[in-house]
C-alpha cells in the first residue's frame, strides 16, 4: 500500500490570517496559502488549486495507462482541470470538476480515443475520491 503526505500550518484569523503547505516530494515547501490566495489573486496557491493539479496530473497519467494498455503510445497528454466551488446550507463546497484534455497519439482513431478517454476520467483515483460531477472534453489532435 502506497501513501503520501503533505502538511499545513495556519497561524491567525481567516481573514488576516496566512499559512504554509508542504510535501515531502519537493512540489510544496512552505508554500505560502492565504484567504487572498484562496478568494483573491495572491501569490500562493490554495486547496482547490491542488485538487486542480491532482486531478490533472492523475488523469493524465491514468489515460497514458489505459492506452498503453490498449497498445497505443501518446506522444502526448495535455490536460487542464477546472474545480468548481459553490455554497450550500454547510458552507463551500467542490461540486463540479471539468477536465479538458488534449492527445497526440498515433494510429488510435477519434471514437477508440474517447472510450479510453472515458474510461480514464472515470477511473483515475482521484476522481473516485471526489464526491462531485466530472465533465470531460477530449481532443484526439492529429
């Protein structure tokens, strides 16, 4: 069994308040999130930010698997990830990730790439762990 860590420390209120993230991996070393790098334009990221990477990073990766597993080989994988964040009775919450992915990969035609493509969004381990609707766009590029 495979795990990971990362770590946070917030010091003060929400508003004036400011904190660090780090991974052991080296991604993040006192990564510096704050109320304005959550809800404004601040230099820093923020949890949804990472949620964001995670899920771009994972399907990306899971789609390269599923295509070499179907014989194929991208060239490559470019994916980005949208993570939306709404208010509901409890407070906010991710309630929609949208992926938009783009392939080069040779000899796969338009429709095996979307099943593949389909098949990854569904399966990545993040997406099983979100709780939310995922949409995806997949551009087969030739």
């Amino acid at each position: 069994m495979l795990k990971r860590k990362a770590s946070a420390v917030w010091n003060g209120d929400i508003q004036a308040g400011s904190g660090r993230m780090s991974a052991p991996g080296g991604a993040l070393n006192n990564t510096p999130y704050s109320f304005a790098t959550r809800f404004g334009d601040a230099n820093g990221t923020n949890p949804e930010e990472l949620v964001a990477a995670a899920h771009a990073g994972c399907f990306s990766m899971a789609l390269s698997f599923q295509l070499q597993n179907a014989g194929f080989k991208a060239e490559e994988i470019a994916t980005e990830v949208t993570i939306h964040i709404e208010r509901d009775e409890k407070g906010l919450k991710l309630t929609r990730s949208d992926i938009v992915t783009r392939a080069r990969v040779p000899g796969i035609d338009a429709e095996r790439f979307a099943t593949i493509a389909a098949d990854a969004k569904a399966n990545c381990p993040i997406s099983r762990v979100l709780d939310l609707s995922i949409s995806m766009h997949a551009t087969l590029e030739t």
